[in-house]
C-alpha cells in the first residue's frame, strides 16, 4: 500500500513537473539578453546550496531499483514533437546535495536550502501557469555526436519543488510560502527533460550515440557552496528510433581538435597583436559560446568564447608558439592544435 501511495503521489508529482514533453507546444526557449541574466541574481545569498543534476546514484530513496538519475534507462524514450522535430525525452532530476546545515539567520537546518522567493528576488521575467511560478536560466542542455555539438536548448523554464530526498533524510523537513520554490539540502526536483535529435528521415532520429549534457545554474546567477559538480552526462545511442544507454558514447564524443588555425601579425603602431583565428573540425564557425583554451609557449593565456583570440606582444617580441585546446564541460578537452609565428 505504501509503494502504491507513493507511485501515486510521485506520478502526480511528475506529470505537474514534466509539463514540458507536451508535444503540441513549441520549444519553450526563453531568449533574454544576456546582460540581464548575467547582472541578476536568484535565491538567498545567506543560503549555500549545492545544485546538481544527479547523474546516476543509488543513495535516493524511493522505488527507483535501477538508481535515481539521468541515466535511468526506462525513462528514455523518443518522440516526434508538433514542430516535427525529434527529441529524446529522459529523467533530469536536479538536485541540491549540500548536508543540512544551521545557522544564526537559518537556526531550523535551513541554511543550505536553495530557495528562490518570487516577491523578495523581485524576479520580473517569471511567468505564472497552471503549474506554478517559474523562472528562465535553470538549466542549459547540449547534445553532442562525434565530439561536435549539435543543439542547444537554453534557459529552459523550471518550477522546482522537493520530489525526491536523500536515504535517510525526513521528506519535506520544511514548506514555503505558495510563490517560492524550493530544493531543500539533501533533496531533488525530479523531471522528465528533453533534446533534440538530427533527423534525417522524417520522423525517425538518426543512428548513432550521443551525449546530452544537462548544466544546472550554467550563468550562476545562484549562489553556491560548489560549482564544481554542476554538469550532467546522459551518453546513449540510437538503434531503429529507440534510445540505449551506452556508456561507450562519452568516449566517442570527445572534443575534437580544431582546425584551419591562422595567425595574423600586426607590428606597427600600438598595441602590436598577433590575431589568431580557427574553426571547428569540420570546418564550421566556431558558436559564440564555445569554450576554447589557448596556450603561448607552454602558459595557459585565456579562456576564449569564439573561435578569435588577440595577443598583444612587445617590441622586443620575436616569436611565440600558440596551442588551442577545445573544451567541452562534461566531456573533457582536445588535443592540441599549434602555430609558431615569428616576428
């Protein structure tokens, strides 16, 4: 009776919570300007969550004996959207993994609950449905074959609310008020998530494996105690239009090294720049949030979004060897691709 209880409860929970697979609605994408969303800020800095999308674990209590995470393989499935696009659907539960915690503002075990207040964070932009409040910036979600991206679905919409908790820890410890939503410390909002697949014949995704790579807080614009565990990997692959979990498929989808690097000299006048331009291996123009690392004989210089990167040298320069290094979080980094230019 339990177990029906609590399949009942989590089944409402879910379908509350997953409203987005709804296949007649178009990809509910939220574009704000960027200058927004990297100047606001969400939650209560006193507080120190620690968000996390859980990838695979078996600490979480419920009726989940296959582990509680993205990685859970009877949650994978395939389905055909209005807009005839294709999209894998799959668990995203996002958690808060930070141990309960006290303090002077926060006496009742609070103190690393992620809590966000719709009328004290002034949040603007949420909108309110017949789910709730909720607020763009949640997640960000990349699907990758071949170590080259693919899509990008970003700032999708989020109303988290405890669904899931940590063995071991009471269920709901504590309740908000009706407009705030909550993860509380030890606890997961569990969803059903989607991303889109190529789709070569219509109505059927492309064979091949993948890798979907599911960032929580990714403009952290949410202040936390760890930011280091805030990437997800779901590595599957396709057969006959249905979606595997296969492991082997982060492997194959390492970043690629770039290619066609350049270097442009400019020593007259000031400042004096060496430019350096690439493109991703199959010849494509770098996307403007790609992540690159570039390297000047032997030193880490800069972190660079784009395929462009200036150095600006002194009138004593004679010569530099440059190294690019393609980056995808989750998924590790390139080998190398290097120029020497000389003066």
């Amino acid at each position: 009776m339990k177990k029906l209880f609590f399949t009942l409860v989590l089944g409402a929970l879910c379908f509350a919570a997953c409203h987005k697979t709804d296949l007649s609605a178009p990809e509910p994408i939220t574009n704000e300007p960027q200058s927004l969303e990297t100047t606001r800020h969400i939650g209560d800095p006193n507080r120190k969550p620690d968000l996390a999308p859980i990838e695979l674990e078996y600490r979480w209590r419920g009726y989940f004996t296959e582990g509680f995470g993205i990685r859970m393989q009877r949650w994978l499935s395939i389905k055909k959207w209005a807009n005839g696009y294709m999209y894998v659907h799959y668990a995203c539960p996002l958690g808060n993994v930070a141990d309960t915690a006290s303090s002077l503002l926060y006496p009742d075990g609070s103190a690393n609950d992620f809590v966000v207040d719709r009328s004290n964070d002034g949040i603007i932009d949420t909108v309110y449905s017949v789910y709730n409040y909720q607020y763009p910036g949640m997640i960000s979600i990349r699907i990758y074959q071949g170590g080259q991206r693919l899509f990008t679905t970003l700032k999708q919409d989020y109303w988290v609310v405890n669904t899931n908790h940590i063995d071991g820890y009471e269920f709901y410890p504590r309740t908000y008020r009706g407009d705030t939503m909550y993860i509380s410390a030890m606890s997961a909002d569990f969803y059903v998530n989607y991303a889109r697949l190529p789709s070569t014949v219509p109505g059927t995704a492309d064979a091949g494996k993948y890798v979907v790579v599911v960032e929580v807080n990714p403009e952290k614009i949410v202040t936390e105690s760890n930011y280091d565990n805030n990437i997800g990997t779901l590595p599957f692959r396709v057969e006959n239009n249905l979606p595997i979990l296969d492991l082997t498929a982060i492997a194959e989808n390492k970043p690629v090294p770039v290619t066609n690097l350049t270097a442009v000299k400019k020593l007259t006048g000031n400042p004096k720049t060496v430019t350096l331009t690439w493109q991703n291996n199959n010849g494509s123009v770098p996307r403007p949030d790609d992540v690159y690392e570039v390297w000047e004989n032997g030193q880490f210089k800069a972190k660079v979004l784009g395929g462009t990167y200036v150095s600006t040298v002194s009138g004593s320069w004679k010569q530099s060897t440059y190294s690019v290094f393609y980056k995808i979080a989750g998924l590790g980094i390139s080998s190398p691709v290097s120029i020497t230019v000389k003066k």
